[in-house]
C-alpha cells in the first residue's frame, strides 16, 4: 500500500490560456509523484455561497425558499437553494446574506455556516460555502440581477426531501448541501436528547 505522501504532486507554473466574465481557463505544470512534469486543466472562479433558507409559517409548518431558474449548462429550469457569487472584497457571509435577498426578497434572522466544498477539485480551484438561515416571515423585493431570471416560492421541506436528486431537483451542488442542512439537524437533535 502506498503512503499518502507518495500521492502528493506539486504544483508549478500556472498560465492563464483564456478568460471568461465566469471563470479563467489556466495550464497548470504540475510535478508528479514520480518526478515527471504533466500539464493539467484548472478552472479559476471566485467563491460561491449557498444558502438553505428556511421559513415557519404560523401552524409551525416549515418549508424551505427554493429559486427556479433557466441552467445554461443543462439547458433546462432547475429548483435550487439561493446563492451565488462572492464579490471581489466581500466575506461569505455577507455574500450570503445579500445573495438570500436579492433572490427571495428575505433577511435571515440568524445565518448559520454548515460547511465548505470544492465544487470539482478535479478541474475547479474555488469553494462553495453552505450557509443555513432561519428567515424572517416578511418579505422585500426582488433585487436581481440584470441577466437573472428567476422566481422564488416556498417548498414544504419534506416535499424537498423527497424530490431532491430528481429533475429539476438534481443540481449537485444543492444535492451536497441538503446534506449539510439534515447533519446540523441531527446534531442538534442529539444535543437536545443529552438533556
């Protein structure tokens, strides 16, 4: 059996071949573990967040904030939790709580981080951050931007449950952080049982 330092390749020159207004496409010379130089692929992109928004109506139902949108990628509408892109300078978080009102017109009382991700590390360099927030009941406009087209609605969570993984609930970044969302429940569920 191999060691894990013996898996370790080491990283050289890096050289931007082409930039997109989403993502730069870089050459990546890299040092095997055997000592031989192979290029790779990498994709540069900024950070994403996602965030799990959920919302408790007055019977103590409670449903999450899904947005529905046209994906270029797959060419068809997808359900997803709201998030986007961390601009140049922004934190997460903040990018998160001002990606959950744009998107759905909600603040969150409370934003709650669950986990970070490589989306792909086997091309991509960046990270998805996967915020969890309990949302106040009122609600504000939309503030999207100027090529999103999308509409927000509350789902019924055990709808989500349910559905996930099936079109147009079959994004796998949304897939990932829905297991966020039920490993902090179940945490939280132990804790309240040890007392």
């Amino acid at each position: 059996m191999q060691k894990k330092t013996e898996l370790v390749w080491k990283p050289g020159v890096k050289t931007e071949m082409y930039r997109t207004p989403v993502f730069s496409v870089n050459e990546v010379k890299s040092l095997s573990p055997h000592g031989e130089t192979k290029t790779f692929t990498a994709l540069s992109a900024p950070e994403w967040v996602i965030v799990i928004p959920r919302i408790t109506d007055s019977s103590g139902k409670q449903y999450f904030l899904m947005v529905t949108q046209w994906r270029h990628g797959s060419a068809r509408l997808s359900v997803e939790f709201p998030g986007g892109v961390v601009d140049e300078g922004e934190s997460p978080e903040h990018a998160a709580h001002r990606e959950l009102l744009e998107e759905t017109g909600k603040k969150a009382q409370r934003l709650t981080l669950l986990g970070e991700v490589y989306p792909n590390p086997a091309i991509m360099e960046n990270k998805s951050h996967i915020y969890f927030a309990d949302c106040e009941l009122d609600t504000q406009a939309q503030h999207l931007d100027e090529d999103e087209f999308l509409e927000a609605e509350a789902v019924p969570i055990d709808e989500i449950l349910q559905k996930m993984g099936e079109p147009p609930y079959d994004h796998a970044l949304m897939c990932t952080a829905l297991f966020f969302y039920l490993r902090h429940i179940k945490a939280i569920e132990k804790n309240a049982s040890q007392y």
